[in-house]
C-alpha cells in the first residue's frame, strides 16, 4: 500500500513552488463562499488520504512533475448522472496509454471499435459502472512550458472492493477478493495500465474530444 506520508510530503514540495501559485488563485476565485482556502498542504493531504483508503494505484507510486506540452485523457459520463464521473476529474491516463489500449482493438470492426475500446478502458482502468458510464473522453492539453505535479502508478484491482460500510449493511453484489473480481465483474486482477491522478490543474486546459472527429479517441 502507498505510505501516505510520503506522497503527502512530495506532493506538498512540489506544489508549493511559485509557478503553482495561480493555480490554488484559480481555484480559490471560484470556491464556495465559507469554506476554507485550497492550499498545497489541504491538496496534498486529502490526494494522499484518497490514494490510502480507496488504493486507486498500486505501489510503487511516484510523484512527479509532467511538463507540457502533453495530453492525458479521462473518460466521463457526460453528465448523465448527478453523481458520477465528470469532466474534470483528478484520475487521467497518459497520451501513450490512450494509443496502446486504441491500438488493442484494432481487429475489431469499425462499427464496434469505440464501444470495445471504452470497455477495455474500464478493465484496464478497474471501473465500475456505477461509477463512471464512460460514454465520453476528455482531454486535458497542458501547454508548453507549464506542468502539471501527479501521483502516477499503476492500477489496482483493490479499487474496486465493496467498503466496510456496505458489507455489513449486507450490499448484493460484495468485491472483496481476487476471486470476486474475476467471477462477478470479469475482469482479471493483474496491475491495471499507468494512471495519473492530478490534484489541481487548469480547467481551462481540459476539453472533449469530439465524437464525430475521425481521430477519437486522441486529440487532434
């Protein structure tokens, strides 16, 4: 399990440096009236309290700076749903990421090539689809010059068992084991592809990527 202490303290260093700082101003100018300030102490801390208790990413996790220009892609619900994926989420994958699972479907045909390859992002991703409906993709384009701190690792399959909380309350339907993801989800518990979870960006950065773009799922 990723040692929250650690991740606390790395991403902390690393957003508190002054090229950070109109980010935590963004977000501040657009924060609920009451509410205390976002600060790299308050980001950090509740990414690693995240990444501790719901194990999103599967050791070893690094912290780092990803300097653009780059694109990392999410898949969301398109707000379909009031509670459930949306635009801009903190859980993003990498540019290289998208090209290898879009190249994985490649035998299928066209008119069920989109459909298999969000399916093989939810497998590779251990998505639920209570959580996410993934009907569409998201871009976030960091531009050149600039970066964007994430805790990167690779995926696991732990992310997807039923908490305490619902399995004394009896939930139908209980993940609490390897077995369990295999038998009731079909999905293989192996380390999952390369995720990034990015605490704090620039919203500004992030867009869809067209359905009807002969490109998609990239970015062009």
């Amino acid at each position: 399990m990723p040692d929250p202490h650690r991740i606390k303290g790395e991403l902390q260093g690393l957003l508190s440096r002054p090229q950070y700082s109109s980010l935590f101003a963004h977000q501040n100018q657009f924060r609920k009236p009451g509410t205390a300030p976002i600060t790299p102490e308050k980001v950090s801390a509740e990414t690693a309290e995240y990444l501790w208790r719901n194990n999103p990413l599967l050791d070893p996790v690094e912290v780092l700076e990803l300097r653009g220009p780059l694109r990392m892609y999410r898949a969301h619900d398109g707000g379909v749903r009031l509670y459930s994926a949306r635009t801009l989420g903190r859980s993003w994958f990498e540019e290289r990421v998208a090209e290898s699972i879009w190249e994985a479907t490649a035998k299928y045909p066209t008119t069920e090539r989109r459909r298999w390859y969000l399916e093989f992002l939810r497998t590779a991703n251990f998505v639920l689809p209570e959580w996410n409906a993934m009907l569409e993709i998201a871009v976030m384009s960091v531009p050149a010059g600039v970066s964007v701190v994430v805790a990167r690792g690779k995926g696991n399959w732990r992310a997807l068992r039923t908490p305490s909380a619902k399995i004394s309350a009896g939930a139908a339907g209980q993940i609490g084991t390897a077995d369990d993801v295999m038998l009731k989800l079909g999905m293989m518990p192996i380390p999952g592809t390369v995720q990034c979870i990015a605490p704090i960006f620039n919203d500004n950065w992030v867009t869809l990527v067209s359905k009807s773009s002969t490109h998609w799922p990239l970015f062009s």
